[in-house]
C-alpha cells in the first residue's frame, strides 16, 4: 500500500476499525508531549521543535527511512505509525508512505513493516511516536498471538481486559483482535461485571445480580463466582455469563459440565501459558488474561534512517 497523502492514510486507519478521531488524538497528544507544548495540538501542528534535528539538517532536506523489526513477533499498528509519520510529514511537503507488511502478519528480524520518504526533520520529529506506538501495540500483539496458538485445537478463546495503558485501551485492544485474540468490555459503561466488591456491597451474588438487570436490563451482564454454589445460584436468576475466579482446573471442569447448556464461562486468575490446555480441556469458553495488555514487552522494531539532498 502506497500513500502520498494524509486523506489516504487516514483512509487506512478507518479501514482498519479504528476511530480516526481517537487516533489523531493520541498522536496529537503523544506530539505534543514529545515537542514540550502545553493542550491537545491540531493534527500535524507542533508547539515546539525537534531541537536537534532542527539545528543538524537544513530545512528542505530530503530523507528516507525504514520500519525494521529486531525481533521475531506478531506487528499490530502499521496504519496507526503511517499515520504518525504523515500527520508531521504533511505540513512539511511531499512525502511518501509504503506499507509493507498487514496488522496480525508473523514477522522475522530483518522485515521492513513501514517505509517512508519526505522532509528529513519532520521523519526524525515523528520517529519516537510512531515507534513507541507500532512497537506497543505489536508486544500486545505478539502475546495475544502466543496464547491463540497456546489454545489452537481448543474451543478456547483468549480474551483481554481493562487492564490497558491509560488512553490507549482503543489501540491495545485492536492489537488483541489482529492477533486472534478476543476483546471483553470496552469500558464500564458497555457491559457490567459483577464482581466481589460488588457482591459485598450488594449482600449477595444474586442481589448484586439482579441489582444489574433493574437498572441496566438491556446492558450485558457477567458474574464473578468463586464456587460451584454461587454458580448455580447466579445461574438458577437468569445470568447467562459466569466469570469463574481463582478455581482449580477440576472445579471449573465440574460447573461447566453441569450448567454449559445455561451459561458460557470464562477462566480468570492463575493463567499460564503453560497451563492453558489444562484451562481450555475444562471446557471454558474464554480464558482472561491482562497480561496480554498490562505486561507485554514492546516488540524491538527500529527506524533506519538515510539522509538525501
């Protein structure tokens, strides 16, 4: 894919899923943060200057640069740093973008994902957000894409949590997706989950249960369980999603044989990649995993630059 304008890079962006709004934001954000300003920047502003690539290389200096991966992974958020790129690239003059890889491919160590040509200031400006953006999401991508094939042969799904970098969650969760993995709640507003501090403050799992259904009943409802009991009291009020928590592998196998043709059940607490078979023969239908999120490492992809005239 080959773009020469901002119109198609953000076209890229939206054909992927993701807001557009929401994107600029965060790099408008991210710019901001990197060139000392102050507020959110309109797209492809800047409050201050790259210091150094400023006073180093005049201003009509052409330049190219490369997107190459250090490391073996899953990459997520190739139109998400073409679009970091173009948002400086634009204003400076003419500038080309070339994909060369799509979010949820497998790549190698050596792989070009992102190509780029145009104002050589306005490359190295953009270069530290587009890689701390592609990189995150790429290690998202790369975890997620590790218990996918953990599960493969199973009818367990992996899936993410809130457990997200503040302002960021939309792109975590995209990373997620590209990488087989499934997506729980956006936010607390979307979905409820009832959880134990809900259920002491309510006095019960089925009063925190039913407490749910009369304000919100048209809004998805998950319960936390920490027992078979609780289980088939939640089940027995009309809860249709059970949270199982911190249960051994034979607990779990025992609810879901019981109450499947009721309810679908998801795993949480204790999950390993080297227990997720374990998991999964229970016969759950998704296993929660934070640290797909939280805890995945940046994948090491750098940016090779070349200086023209």
């Amino acid at each position: 894919m080959i773009c020469t304008t901002l119109a198609q890079v953000e076209a890229l962006v939206t054909a992927a899923g993701l807001d557009l709004d929401a994107v600029s934001l965060i790099i408008s954000e991210a710019l901001d943060e990197d060139l000392g300003g102050r507020g959110v920047l309109p797209t492809g502003a800047g409050a201050g200057l790259d210091v150094t690539s400023h006073a180093t290389i005049p201003a009509a200096q052409s330049a190219h640069a490369e997107f190459v991966v250090r490391e073996s992974g899953t990459v997520a958020g190739l139109p998400v740093a073409g679009y970091a790129m173009a948002t400086v690239c634009a204003p400076a003059g003419d500038f080309q973008i070339i994909l060369h890889a799509t979010d949820g491919d497998p790549v190698r160590r050596g792989d070009v994902l992102i190509s780029v040509t145009g104002n050589a200031r306005a490359l190295l400006t953009a270069e530290r957000v587009a890689l701390n953006l592609i990189a995150m999401m790429s290690g998202v991508a790369t975890a997620t894409r590790a218990w996918v094939e953990a599960l493969a042969g199973t009818n367990t799904k992996v899936r993410d949590s809130r457990k997200t970098l503040p302002g960021l969650r939309m792109l975590q969760k995209y990373a997620v997706r590209v990488a087989g993995g499934t997506n729980h709640r956006m936010s607390l507003a979307d979905a409820a989950l009832v959880k134990d501090n809900h259920v002491v403050a309510a006095g019960g799992v089925v009063e925190a249960y039913r407490a749910v259904r009369r304000s919100f009943p048209d809004v998805p409802v998950e319960v936390e369980v920490t027992s078979a009991e609780q289980a088939r009291q939640v089940v027995a009020a009309g809860a249709t999603e059970i949270l199982l928590d911190n249960m051994s592998p034979d607990v779990m196998a025992g609810i879901v044989a019981e109450l499947a043709e009721l309810a679908t059940f998801e795993a949480s607490g204790g999950l390993t990649l080297l227990n997720a078979v374990e998991v999964a023969r229970t016969g759950v239908n998704f296993v929660a995993v934070g640290a797909i999120t939280h805890s995945a490492p940046a994948l090491d992809i750098a940016l090779d630059f070349s200086s023209g005239k």
